[in-house]
C-alpha cells in the first residue's frame, strides 16, 4: 500500500509540474500587457505552421490567419523565441523612433555571432541609426527619383538580355547578383569582378537558419 500511495504522489507531482509548465508557456510573465495570440505547443511553439510553404503571392497563410483572428498584432512562438508580430504602420513606426530608447535592438544569435562576435549589442542604437543614415542617403526618396530608377531600369535590361542566351533561368538567384553589383556600384563606386552575390546569397541563407544545433546537421 505504501508504494502504490508513493507512486500515486508521484505521478501527481508530475501532472502537477507538467500543467504548471504549460500554462508558464503559454502565458509568459510580461511587466505590461502582452497582444493576444497563441504560444503553440511547448518547446516547438507554433515553429511547424510557420515554415510550412505556400505557392501562394499573396501574404504567407501563418500570418494572414493570425491577421484576421487577432488583429494586427499578435504574439505567437517561434523556434523556441517569443515574438511579437506588427503589420501596424503607426506602431512600427513608433518602435523605429524608438530604437535606443525604450526599444532595445535584438540581432538573431546566427547574425551576432557572425558579424561581431556576439558583442552587436554593445553598438546600442548608434549603430542603427548610423546604417539607416547611410542607407537612406543612398538609396532614399531624393535618390531614387534622381538617378536610381533610370540606372536600375538599365541593369535590368542589360541582364534580361543576358538570360535570353540561356536555357533556363532562375530569377530568384539570378537576381541577387543584379542587385548586389548595382549596390556595390552605388555604395563603393566599384562593381565587382567576380560573382560576389552568389557568396552573399549564401552567407545569407547561413544566417538565417534554425537558430537550434541539430547533431548530424
């Protein structure tokens, strides 16, 4: 009789610890008010709906159903990462000017690992604000009605022609290199002699990838 009351214990603490757990995972502690929305199942959260793929052009179906059952924002679990998910353009616009102050810039572990030794952070919102300088002075409304236009028109003409040579065609990896050369053109001054884009492409797709270590993988 003892042992049948010890495992009964057991197997309640158990069930007990397992809920408790649950209900942490679906509602994580938050010092305001989280959006609504679902954390998924435990440790894999809503991961497989996210990367599930679609022939689809319009908006992927893992964020155009959680558009219509919650709204325009919506918390949800991704890869074992809480995520809070925007399609507001005044809230998005709030967070941008307020990068450095009451929002702190996150880089994917993959990025900050790669790029700055995991030190990304110490760059603070000066960093940010430094690339969006840069980026706009190049590539913002003024240059792009200036010169940017009639220049990619060009680069797209010239590498359309180069694709009627070929027997078939890849358009999405043919045109990272496009774009690639163009900016390095603008950015540099200098277009590159080898195919730099098909190193960027796969740099790129190193970063992004599932941010768990999988043995064997």
């Amino acid at each position: 009789m003892e042992i049948w009351y010890v495992w009964v214990f057991i197997i309640s603490f158990l069930s007990v610890s397992v809920g408790n757990w649950i209900y942490r995972w679906r509602n994580p502690k938050c010092k305001g008010k989280l959006p609504p929305g679902s954390m998924g199942f435990p440790l894999i959260g809503e991961t497989l709906s996210f990367f599930v793929t679609s022939n689809s052009i319009d908006m992927h179906p893992f964020v155009n159903e959680r558009l219509k059952r919650y709204g325009p924002l919506f918390k949800t679990n991704i890869a074992g990462r809480p995520v809070a998910v925007s399609s507001d353009p005044k809230f998005n616009y709030f967070v941008l000017q307020q990068e450095g102050k009451l929002i702190e810039l996150y880089y994917m572990d993959s990025f900050s690992q790669t790029v700055h030794n995991n030190n990304l952070s110490n760059l603070g919102g000066y960093f940010q604000r430094y690339l969006r300088r840069s980026i706009l002075r190049h590539f913002g409304h003024e240059p792009l009605k200036r010169k940017l236009l009639s220049e990619l028109e060009d680069v797209i003409n010239h590498e359309l022609h180069k694709w009627t040579n070929l027997p078939e065609v890849d358009v999405k990896r043919q045109t990272v290199p496009m774009l690639f050369d163009l900016t390095s053109q603008i950015l540099m001054s200098h277009k590159p002699e080898e195919n730099l884009g098909e190193d960027l492409n796969n740099m790129l797709q190193s970063i992004m990838t599932f941010p768990l270590y999988i043995p064997g993988t």
